[in-house]
C-alpha cells in the first residue's frame, strides 16, 4: 500500500506496456485503413524523445536551481511556442501576424505566470524549476493552443464576412468598431473549449495536474486546490492571449480602416 | 475631384477629374470591368489611391476614413444587411456615433426607399435582394451623407419599381441639398437619372459632360455597342 507522499516508481517495463497500448491502437488504425498510421506512430515517437528529453533537462534544472537558466527555459518554451503558433496560421496571410503572435504569448501568458509563481505558489527559491518549468509550461502552452484556433477563425471571419466588414465601415465604423462583431465570435470560439471544462471538470474528468498531484502522493484536497489555481490561469490566460491577438491582428488586417486582405 | 489615380488588383484607374455639384445626379458609366466601383471605392479610401478629393474647398482624403464616409456615403453592389432587424440596420451609423434614432425617422427613410413602415421590426437577412438593397440605400441615407453613392443599383432592384425608387432617393438628395453619384453600365440608366456623366472605359477618363453631348462624341461609341 502507498501511503500520503509516497508515489509509484514506474518501470520501464511500465513504459513498455504502455507503449505496447499505443502500437496497438496504430495498427488497429492501419487496419481500419484510415491512413492515421504514420502520423500516429511519429507522433508516439517523438512524444518519447521529447518528453524524455524534457525530463532529463528539468531534472538538470532542478538539481542546479539556477535562476537565470529556469528562466531562459520558460524563454526557449516560449518562442518554441510563437514558432509553432506562425507554423500553424502559414496559409493565413495577413500584415502584423508576427507582432500579434508575439503581443498575444508576451502580454498574454506571461503575466499570468509571473502571477501564479510570485503571487499563488511562492516557491522557495522563487523560479524554483519545479514549479516554473511545469506550470511555464501549462500556461504558455494553453494560450498558444487557443491562440491559434482564435487567429485562425479571425482570419476566416475576415475573409468570409469581408463585405459585411466593409459595409460597416462604409456607415462610418472605425476599425475597432467594424472589427468588434468577428473578434468576439473568434474569441468566443476559442474561449467555449476551456469554460466546458471548467463546467464539467472533477465531474467528469480528473485532469493531469490533479492526477498527478494524487498519483504522486498529495492529499485529495491539496491537489484540488492545485487543480483550481491551475484551471483559472489556464483560462486566463486563454482569454489574456486570445482578446490581445485577435485585437492586434484586426487592427492590422483593418489598418487604415480598410480590409487589408 | 482631380488626378484620381490608383493601381490595385484590377489594375490601373486613372487619372481621373470630375466635379459633381450639389443637387445633381452624376453618373459614372462604362462597360463591366472598365473600373467603375474601383472609382468609388477610391473615394471612400476602400483602396489606397492619390489625388485630391474636395468637398466644399475640403481636402476630404486628409480627413479619417470614418469621417470622410459619415459625409460620403457608399451602398455597394451586392447588399448586405447585418444580423437584426430592419430598424437595427437603419440606425446602426447613428448608434455608432452615440445617437439614437427615432423609429419615425427610420420608417420616413424606408419610406423614401420604397418599404412600409412595417418591415422596421423585420429580420433584415430574411428578405429578398432588392428590398436588402432598398434597406442599404436607407441605412446609407440615416447617416445624412452630403454625397450619396449607388454602385449598380438597377442590378438589385425590382425593375417594375427601381427606377421610381431610385427617384424618390434622388429627390430626397437634392431636398437635402447633397449630390448623387450613380455607377452604371447601362446608358439608358443614365439618360434615365442622370443630367452628366464620367464615361471610362479600361480605367481611363474617356469623356466627362453633359450626357446626349458625350454620348454623341465618337469616343463613346463603344458604349453603343452590344457587349458594353
């Protein structure tokens, strides 16, 4: 039996069994002929390399504890992360991606972790690479997911409802006025994903943070404190990210009040 | 208006010099494709141009955009209405600058365009083409531009009733002492509403005058051909 702050090692034999899972499901999508195989399978492989990776460099962070290098890794996490978003909206082409990427990650997720580690968790040292590192890693990560799907949408909504844009700013609407209708439908869009989580999360399901916190040996309410904490930032960032981008990318695409498209 | 000029993804317009004087109905007129709604779209600084755009000694092209349409107004083509209803349309460019319209004033403008007072409470998306485009025409004039731009209007309209529409709109343009500018290919529209006319053809001024004058000259005579 394991008791309170106690965890399960894994084996490697562990691992082996649950790679064995995934290499199942693969070939069961070859099966099926839904031409999921190779992705699935690069995908299962580089998730080792990568995660393994990550774990050997988190262990080296949290053995040195040095502050500037946990605080370049949250830099390299973030402009892996702007790299990824520009990679994602390639076929979208609109004047000031770049800078409403960047704004969006910068001034989006950014203060929302500087919030969680100075203001909720307070580590000791105060970039512990413990705590930064993996909730650097939710927050950056989550607004760079929703940011996508925001911008995505915003270019489409531009590029669908271009008449209704420009009829708007023929009434005599200001960028920002025209801008407003597809900004919140894009924003909306992407912001509905995280509120149904927060309306059915520890209904439903039990997500990873708290998992974690349990499987590693926290108490029940601990981990859910954890897992509340990590939910409001996530959203807030979500939303800090998602509103920034999608204001910045309309203000380009509409510069001059005209559809720069 | 001097010098207009543009390059943009239809090609070269220009250079072009009209004036269009309080009270009249001009038109612009010229074979699809010639540039017609480029012109317009210069105007109101939908496209970036160069030249000079004057309105009462004003260099309008100095002013915001937003400023420049609230006093020269443009109804497009193909009409869109926004979600809501036919009073929301109507006094959307008024709410946009912080006032509120009455629903008498918004029932005279559709009435000037041809509607009854009954389709204020309408939903705008549900009704037919012409009567989206008879809701822009009156959404246009709630802003009480001082020059009125109609791009292809007849396209839209009901024929049995665009042109006493179109009438009663240019009557109330000139009651309000403000000018008309009509886009069209079709030369009887013109001879219909219009007492002068800029004539273009491949985005070039070809004649600008009285309109049985220019369409006499021999540069016009492309447009008496079937395909113009």
């Amino acid at each position: 039996m394991v008791g309170k702050g106690e965890y399960v090692v894994l084996s490697w034999d562990g691992v082996f069994v649950a790679a064995l899972m995934g290499a199942a499901a693969v070939v069961y999508t070859l099966i099926e002929r839904l031409r999921l195989g190779r992705e699935a399978g690069i995908g299962m492989v580089r998730a080792f390399v990568q995660l393994l990776a990550a774990g050997y460099a988190i262990g080296w962070l949290m053995r040195r504890q040095i502050a500037y290098a946990n605080l370049l890794a949250v830099c390299i996490m973030l402009l892996v992360a702007i790299l990824v978003v520009l990679g994602r909206l390639r076929e979208q082409r609109f004047y000031g991606k770049i800078r409403a990427v960047v704004l969006g990650l910068v001034l989006g997720a950014l203060p929302v972790l500087l919030v969680a580690i100075v203001g909720v968790v307070r580590p000791k040292p105060l970039f512990d690479a413990r705590y930064l590192i993996p909730i650097g890693s939710m927050v950056i990560s989550a607004a760079m997911n929703n940011m996508t799907q925001v911008l995505n949408r915003l270019h489409a909504e531009f590029v669908s409802n271009r008449g209704e844009v420009e009829a708007r700013l023929l009434l005599g609407a200001t960028a920002a006025q025209a801008a407003h209708p597809h900004i919140r439908a894009s924003v909306r869009a992407g912001m509905l994903r995280i509120i149904n989580v927060l309306h059915s999360v520890g209904l439903v399901h039990i997500p990873g943070v708290m998992t974690g916190q349990l499987t590693g040996g926290m108490g029940a309410i601990h981990a859910a404190q954890y897992q509340i904490v990590i939910m409001y930032l996530l959203m807030s960032a979500n939303c800090f990210s998602a509103i920034i981008a999608a204001k910045s990318a309309a203000a380009a695409i509409l510069s001059n009040e005209r559809v720069n498209l | 208006m001097r010098g207009l000029r543009t390059r943009c993804r239809t090609g070269v317009v220009g250079p072009l010099q009209f004036e269009v004087p309080s009270g009249e109905v001009f038109a612009i007129l010229g074979p699809s494709g010639s540039g017609k709604t480029t012109v317009l779209r210069m105007i109101v600084r939908l496209e970036d141009a160069e030249g000079e755009v004057m309105l009462d000694g004003e260099d309008l092209w100095r002013l915001q955009p937003h400023i420049l349409r609230r006093k020269v107004a443009l109804v497009p083509q193909e009409p869109v209405v926004f979600s809501g209803t036919v009073f929301e349309n109507i006094s959307y460019g008024r709410l946009l600058r912080g006032e509120n319209m009455r629903r008498d004033e918004a029932a005279d403008l559709l009435s000037v365009c041809g509607l009854s007072e009954d389709f204020l409470d309408e939903t705008a998306a549900k009704l037919s083409t012409g009567e989206k485009m008879r809701v822009c025409i009156a959404r246009a004039l709630a802003n009480k531009p001082v020059v009125l731009m109609l791009d292809e209007p007849t396209a839209a309209l009901d024929p049995s009733i665009g042109a006493k529409v179109l009438h009663a709109v240019f009557t109330h343009m000139r009651q309000q002492g403000g000018a008309v500018v009509l886009v069209t290919h079709r030369v009887q529209d013109a001879l219909s509403f219009a007492e002068r006319a800029l004539i273009i053809r491949n985005g070039r001024q070809i004649a600008v005058g009285n309109i049985p004058e220019i369409l006499h000259s021999p540069e016009a005579d492309f447009l008496k051909q079937p395909h113009a």
